[in-house]
C-alpha cells in the first residue's frame, strides 16, 4: 500500500513518515508550497521560512529512501485560505484559516494528488486518532491532550477518514522528539510553529491591508447603550473579547463586545457583558455523516485552546446547530468553530455566526 505523507518540515510529520515507513507502506513524501513571500508581507530579496521548511523535509524524505515533491498550491490557498481570512476580518469576524487550510488544502488537494500518485493514505503528523467501530469511522482526541489537534479536524467526513493516518495520535510529543533525536533527523529540535504561517510577525492587520490595498476605515466606539465614546481605526483590528489597543480612556477595563461591519461600528462593554450561553452554528459537519434527530447532551469548546464545556447541542432543520452551555461562555467569537465532543469522540463542528 501506498501513502502520502504531508512533510512540513516540523518534526511531527517527519517522525510520521518514519512510522508509516517501519508500518511497510511504500511511502511518497510532499510538501505544499502555499505561498509566496510577498504573500506573507516578506521582501522578496529575504529567505522565506517556507523554503528552509522544505529543505528540511527534503532531507528527511531522502534519508528514509523515499520519493519527494513540492506541490505548488499557492493559487487554491491564496483564494480558499488567504481571501476567506481577509474577507472575514472584513465582516466583523475572526477566522481561523488552520481549519480551511486543513479543508481545502491537506485534505482536497492533497487527496487529489494522492489519488493520481496510486496512495491509498494521506498522511500527516496531526495529534489526533482515527477509530473504526461498528461500520463508521470515529475521530478521536489525541493521547497526548497538550496537543490535541481534533478542534481544528472537526471537516472531515467518513470518506475522507477511511484513507487518512494519524501516526502520532497515540503518541506524546517527547515521544516523537526522542524517535526524531535517535534517528538523527536535522528537525529534532526544532521549535512548533506558532504564527499563521503566512502572517509571521502576526501583524495580520498589515497582510489585509497589503493584500486588499484598502486603507481600515475609522468609525464609531459605542457603549452597550449606543452612545458614541470614541474613534476606532477600521474593524478588521478588533475582535470579540480584545482589551489592549482601544485608546478609550475610562475608569474601567473595557473589552471589545461586539463588531458591526454594516453601520462601521464596534461596541465596547464591561468583562461582564462578554459572556453568553447560546451560541449559533452554520456549515455544521457531523462526523457521522447524519445529524441527530434530537437534541443531544455533550460538550464543546469555542475555541482552539479553550477546555470543551457541558452543554445541550440543538440540531436545527436548516442544518444550523444551536448550542446551549450550561454556564456562560466568554467572548463569544463569531467566525471561530464550535466543536463538540462525547468523550474522546469528536461529533463534528461549524462555524458560529451569533
């Protein structure tokens, strides 16, 4: 059997390749160019970080004796990652472009790649795990909870997880530095990325701005009242839940509440008016392939980093998902995900738009 492996360039995915290679796959490593220096606000004359990445997967590929490509997909992430991000900063929302990155990117593109390369798996070095029980494919958390990656894999359908691998899933992540150390890989040591690889100092505010050639239109700050307290500098350099960089003198901390791209204006408030138990969910992806046909007691989590709350998940006709939490959640941000979970077992997510 054949394998794709996705190499970053990071240890995870090179100690991923290796386990499928011990496992007797016959494996074909790649990387994805996504983009181009200039799309992430670097001077062309300068090195960009990606292509050290790919050097340092390349020798990693070549050390294990297997086959290696660079997929040049910096049209179908510059119109399916980069704009989806710019133009949601410009509807009042804050996105997370890992997730369409993983949608459209590792597993679209790449599936298409695998399938004229004859590989029966896509690889990554994702922390999560794949289980098949009962006629249906589960995904699953990570072992290793620090790096449990499932939040942001919550997209993928039966199909899909029927030829995806997630070697590390049942691994911790000293584990993998110790397999890379022993095995004498150039990337050992090498930090985790933490930035939106194509915003990397992230000043994502600069990237819109570079990318869309519009100068962020000022408006008005109000109150929870609606009384205008101040002068903002353009929406897209807010978001929900944000307290720093406001300039509004007051005799509290105030956060950012809500955004209104319609009328250019964002509402502040107190730390108390962030909080909210119901939240609303569109493109809801149900990992099972089908919704439940009633509400269902679970938990979720509204955020990459945040911990999965108990709450009562409402399956709407329209394929939208009301989420009720039994307390209230902060900072509530609509162009995040909202995953939701039965123990290890993630149910599936979309997107919140309320």
């Amino acid at each position: 059997m054949k394998a794709l492996i996705a190499m970053s360039g990071g240890v995870d995915s090179s100690v991923a390749a290796l386990l499928m290679k011990e496992k007797g796959y016959e494996c074909i490593g790649c990387t994805m160019h996504l983009y181009d220096n200039e799309d992430a606000g670097i001077p062309k004359s300068h090195t960009c970080c990606s292509l050290a990445d790919v050097e340092d997967a390349r020798r990693v590929a070549y050390s294990l004796g297997m086959d290696y490509f660079v997929f040049n997909f910096t049209r179908d992430f510059r119109k399916q990652v980069i704009e989806k991000f710019i133009q949601c900063y410009e509807d009042g929302q804050t996105p997370n472009p890992c997730i369409d990155c993983n949608r459209y990117m590792k597993f679209a593109k790449l599936f298409e790649r695998a399938q004229i390369l004859q590989c029966g798996y896509v690889v990554t070095g994702h922390y999560a795990q794949i289980e098949y029980i009962d006629g249906s494919y589960l995904l699953k958390k990570s072992a290793d909870e620090s790096k449990d990656q499932s939040y942001v894999l919550y997209m993928l359908d039966q199909e899909q997880l029927a030829h995806i691998s997630f070697p590390l899933g049942s691994m911790r992540k000293s584990q993998v530095r110790e397999i890379a150390a022993e095995h004498g890989f150039c990337n050992a040591g090498k930090p985790d990325s933490q930035d939106i690889c194509f915003v990397p100092d992230g000043d994502y505010a600069s990237i819109i701005k570079k990318h869309t050639g519009k100068k962020p239109v000022t408006g008005d700050f109000l109150d929870t009242k609606g009384h205008v307290i101040g002068k903002h500098r353009g929406i897209i350099n807010y978001t929900i839940g944000q307290r720093r960089g406001l300039g509004i003198s007051a005799s509290e901390p105030l956060y950012v509440v809500s955004i209104h791209p319609e009328d250019n204006t964002v509402v502040v408030g107190h730390d108390c008016d962030l909080f909210s138990r119901n939240v609303q969910v569109r493109d809801f992806n149900w990992i099972s392939g089908k919704a439940p046909e009633k509400e269902i007691l679970c938990k979720a989590k509204i955020r990459y980093r945040s911990r999965e709350q108990e709450a009562v998940a409402y399956p709407k006709e329209d394929g939208t998902v009301e989420i009720v939490f039994n307390q209230g959640q902060r900072a509530v941000t609509p162009g995040q995900a909202a995953v939701l979970y039965d123990g290890d077992v993630v149910l599936g997510g979309g997107v919140i738009y309320a």
